[in-house]
C-alpha cells in the first residue's frame, strides 16, 4: 500500500474544485467517483485483514449506500449506487474488536474518510478515529494513501502503516 503523502495544496485544490463545479452534478462522474471509492475502500479492507491476519475473523456482511450532496443532486437511484461494505473486526471469540465505516467521500482535503472505531474489551471502551484518503480524486486503488487521525488532534496525520494498525487493534 502506498503511503506517500500527496501535495496538500493538489489535494484541497482538486476538492474544492470537485465541490464547486457542475461536475458534481454530472451522474456519470458521480457514479464514476462512487465506483473509484468502492475499489480504494475494498483495497483497504485487503491491507487490514492481510496486516491484521489469522487471528481476527473479518466480517463484512453490513453494506451501506452513499447519500452525500453530490449523490442526490445526480439524481442517481439506488441500484445506480455501489455498495461498500462496512467490516466488523472480530476475535477468536466472535467479539467485535473494531469496525471500519465509510464516512463520506467527497471531502475538503481528502479523498474520503472511514470511521474507525476500536474497542478495548479491557477497559470496556471505544476510541475512534478518522482513516483519510490523501490521494488526488480518480487517481487509482494503487495510489490510495491512507492517513489514520485522531479527532481530538486533526492536524496530526500518520501514515496508516501495518506497524500503526497493529498497535491499534493488538491480537
């Protein structure tokens, strides 16, 4: 996975550009950006369950469809929508040990951001934190670069790296 942090200026540039242009409108680039958002989320998912490995059961039975701006003013139905999974992280004890959700894709200074929110079964807490995509819109699955980031300090960015994902979610 690459984690090569994009030009910041390219990023908010090209996403602000997205947002204020009738290109936002347009259903095929909407759906085109959808389907892009599909592969780079799937992808994710492959990075984490490989990262994480066999001691972690990975469901992603729960499925959910995107409803931003962007979305209702294409005026797209919901079979024209791309589904993306949501995956539940579980032990060997079938307890949820975190969840990956897909948040919103059409971001200022981001090219998408998930959820993720992980349980302490010790503690009987959950921390959250934001997975950012620092990618240029449409630039590929390959060229996905995830940013993990704590809500309480969004100016922090690190490198979601297999060594950061396994110190977040320990087997």
């Amino acid at each position: 996975m690459d984690v090569a942090h994009e030009t910041d200026g390219a990023l908010v540039l090209s996403t602000m550009v997205e947002a204020q242009s009738s290109k936002g409108n347009n259903a095929d680039h909407v759906v085109e950006r959808l389907r892009d958002w599909q592969r780079r989320v799937s992808t994710l998912y492959r990075f984490v369950e490989n990262t994480l490995g066999h001691k972690f059961r990975y469901d992603m039975t729960e499925k959910q469809r995107n409803t931003e701006e962007q979305v209702q003013r294409a005026n797209l139905s919901e079979s024209q929508i791309p589904s993306l999974d949501i995956l539940r992280i579980l032990d060997l004890n079938d307890r949820t040990r975190a969840l990956i959700i897909p948040r919103g894709l059409w971001i200022i200074g981001a090219n998408g951001r998930l959820d993720l929110r992980v349980h302490n079964l010790h503690a009987n807490r959950q921390k959250q934190y934001y997975l950012i995509d620092n990618s240029i819109p449409l630039s590929g699955a390959e060229r996905a670069s995830w940013f993990i980031v704590d809500p309480l300090d969004r100016l922090e960015q690190t490198p979601l790296t297999e060594h950061v994902l396994r110190e977040l979610i320990p087997a």
